[in-house]
C-alpha cells in the first residue's frame, strides 16, 4: 500500500519495492539486472517477472502518468519527485498496527521497563507465564513504550484463532497490511521486512511453538533490524531467545492486621479494587473489607484474570460470598463478564483452552494432580498419578512438562524439588 500525492495505491510486496529501489534517486537509470538482484535476491527469476510489476505500478499511477520510464531494455527511471520527510512519511515511520490496551497495566511497571531495555540488546524475548497472568498486557504495554523507537512499524499478530501451522505466515501477512493471497505468504514477508527497522508482538504461541519457532528463526536471519517479542506458555527453544518469566502480581502476606493502607500497596490488590470499582458503585475498600479481599488475591495466586473474575462479582456477591465460594470451588470463576479482551471470556473457559492443548498423558496428569491442596514430590505425583496404564516414567516426563509449561509452581530452594498447582487451576478438577 503506497501514497502518491493524495491517492491511496493498493500494490503487492514485490512493485512496492520495486518503486522503493526507483525512488531513491529519482531520475537515475536503475537496470534490470540491479532490480532483480534487489528486489527478488532469494532465486532466479527472468525479465517477465519484473515487466508484470512494472506494469502493475504503472496501472496503480495511472493518474500519474509518465512516472515510471523504459530505457529500451536497459532499465527504469522515476521521474516524479520523492519529498523524503513529508507528512505521510513521517506517518509511516510510525505506522502501529498492535491494539490498544484499554488500561493500564497494575503492578508491572518495572517489568515493562525491564524488557523494554532487554529488547535493546536482544532481538528475541519471550514472555512466558501461566494463562491469565497478563503476558498479552504486558506485551502490548512494552509496544506502546516501544512505538516511537522503531523506525517504521510495531506490527501484532494474534495468533489465538490460529489453529493450524501452516496458517501462521498468512496471519503476520495479514498483520502487516500485506495483500494475502498474491504470492508465497513467507516471500511476501520476507520483501516487506526487507530493509525495515521494526518490532514485531507474536501473541499466544503456545499451541503452535515448533511452526511459531521455525517462522521467528527465519525472520531473524534474513532480517537484522526486526525485533520479536513473543508471549506463551512455553518457551520457544530458538537459540537467540531469551526467555522472560512473568510473575503473579504481588500479594501482602497472610496477616491479621492486613489494614486498608497496608493491603493497598500491593499490586494485586490494586487490581482488584480497580475492577470491583468499576462494577460497583458500593464496594468499599476499608480496614473491615480488606483482610477478605487480600484473602481472595492469596487464593487466586495475585493471577490478574483471575482477580479480576473475582472482582467482577462484586456487585452480585459481596466480597465475603466471593471468598466462601472460592473455598467450595464452586462457578465463581467460570461466570463471564464483559471482559476489554473478548477472547479472555472467562477465566474457566481459558483454563480449558490451554489443557486441552496438552498432549493426553498430560491432561490425565493434571487431572490426578488437581487433588494436591498444596506442594508435591515427583515421587508424590507417582503415588497419585501412575496405575496400570501410566507407568512412573510417564508421571514423571509429565511432571516436569507441566511445569515447563506454567502449569505448575516450582520451588527449587528445596531438595528435592517441590511442586505445586496455582491454587485456581484446582477449578479443573471437574
């Protein structure tokens, strides 16, 4: 997609790159071998090729006739005039394709600062956290921040409702503003990243890692001036990346002179009385309701989707009817409210999603280790999970899949090791 004068020109990949290598000295005689090797470096095409999207950009400036010049069959000129800074330039160098978030993120003020300098020296960067802890708010927090250090775009690319591998390249095409469909999805790309300074949000990689991998793997060695961050529950195992564990939101300690400004200060309670202000008009926030809310945060692991589920009942329930169905596990959690995200419905429907994801000896894993109230052994886990059809072995690689999928806590100040489940994942245990 190109201006010209006031006129929006709708090209593919291939002739707005031709035009880019026509405009940089306009008036000089650009050869064909030159426009090959610049535009189409990657395999041998012939003259035919290139004479399709000379003539495509000549259809797309037909108002603008003349522009584009043949020299017998030496070459092209651009006869126009480029104003390299005008006003629609200075639009694209800040082209931002990423949705806004409708917040401000709550207690992650210092992890956005502290990725927005990693990403400064690494040109791969991993969010990795549990489902609900925030990782696409972060990441859109990071971008914003990020927006103006690019030099042409901050691109999104949500892949939540991507299903299949090969899907992945067509929805960056897609992000990209690319015209899907004209040409190979991954060549498309490759011309349009081609030369440009850029930042590019992969969200929700979880359920397509090893395609997600092999995509960012090519991204970064044909391009050194796109940057990638990247959210999932799982790392991408790239050799360049560095990996980002995303914390729960703080939570004061269990103590019973939680005072109002004491509780206050942390961030998980911040959130929550943020939402159950939002949706109540007579909710309190005193020195009576604090020790409960604080309460709730604990036994929802300072998980921010999860405390904001919670918080949303707020209203229907009072704070302490929240906490009582907490401890009977009951459907608290799994009603919807009108959420800024619409793909985060609810916080059981997301819980859902992301164990149906797992591969079956996982899953049933998971099932037997939603009975643990708090932390576990490896050597605990077979006790509960291993029978006639799942050996201990298979317990075990499952264990720690789990983990490294941010399905269980892990404390490694112990030997050995514990485990233990966010307490909200219990809700799976139906």
């Amino acid at each position: 997609m190109l201006w010209q004068g006031d006129i929006l020109l709708r090209v593919g990949a291939r002739a707005q790159a031709i035009l880019s290598v026509l405009t940089e000295t306009p008036g000089r005689l650009v050869g064909k071998r030159e426009l090959l090797e610049r535009v189409w470096p990657d395999g041998h095409v012939d003259d035919a090729n290139l004479k399709v999207q000379i003539s495509t950009l000549r259809k797309a400036l037909h108002r603008c006739e003349g522009l584009i010049r043949t020299e017998s069959s030496l070459g092209y000129r651009f006869l126009g005039e480029t104003v390299p800074n005008d006003s629609y330039r200075s639009t694209q160098r800040r082209c931002f394709l990423a949705p806004r978030h409708l917040t401000e993120p709550i207690g992650r003020d210092g992890v956005v600062a502290d990725i927005v300098s990693l990403l400064k020296e690494s040109r791969l960067v991993t969010i990795l956290g549990p489902g609900g802890i925030g990782k696409t708010t972060v990441a859109l927090a990071i971008a914003h921040q990020l927006a103006d250090t690019f030099a042409d775009e901050t691109c999104f690319v949500d892949l939540n409702r991507i299903a299949r591998d090969d899907q992945i390249c067509e929805a960056l095409a897609r992000s990209l503003d690319l015209p899907v469909g004209e040409a190979p999805a991954l060549e498309q790309i490759k011309v349009a990243l081609r030369g440009k300074r850029l930042l590019l949000v992969i969200d929700s990689c979880e359920h397509l890692t090893d395609a997600v991998a092999l995509l960012v793997e090519q991204i970064l060695s044909f391009s050194n001036e796109v940057w990638i961050l990247a959210t999932s529950r799982e790392t991408l195992r790239v050799g360049a990346e560095f990996v980002w564990q995303l914390e729960p939101l703080d939570v004061p300690p269990p103590s019973p002179s939680n005072t109002a400004v004491n509780a206050a200060r942390y961030s998980a309670v911040q959130l929550f009385i943020r939402i159950a202000t939002e949706v109540s008009g007579d909710f309190r926030f005193n020195d009576d309701t604090a020790p409960t809310v604080v309460e709730v945060c604990r036994r929802l692991d300072g998980i921010p989707l999860a405390i904001e589920m919670a918080a949303s009942m707020v209203g229907p329930l009072d704070i302490g009817e929240i906490l009582r169905n907490l401890d009977q596990r009951s459907s608290v959690l799994e009603s919807d409210r009108q959420a800024a995200n619409p793909m985060q419905h609810s916080l059981f429907s997301t819980l859902h999603w992301s164990s149906n994801l797992l591969p079956v000896n996982e899953r049933a894993v998971l099932r037997h280790l939603t009975f643990f109230t708090g932390a576990f052994t490896l050597d605990d886990a077979v006790a509960v999970a291993a029978d006639d059809i799942t050996d201990a072995s298979i317990v075990r690689e499952a264990v720690i899949a789990l983990a490294n999928k941010s399905f269980l806590i892990v404390n490694h100040e112990i030997s050995p090791p514990e485990y233990r489940l966010f307490r909200f994942l219990e809700n799976l245990r139906a």
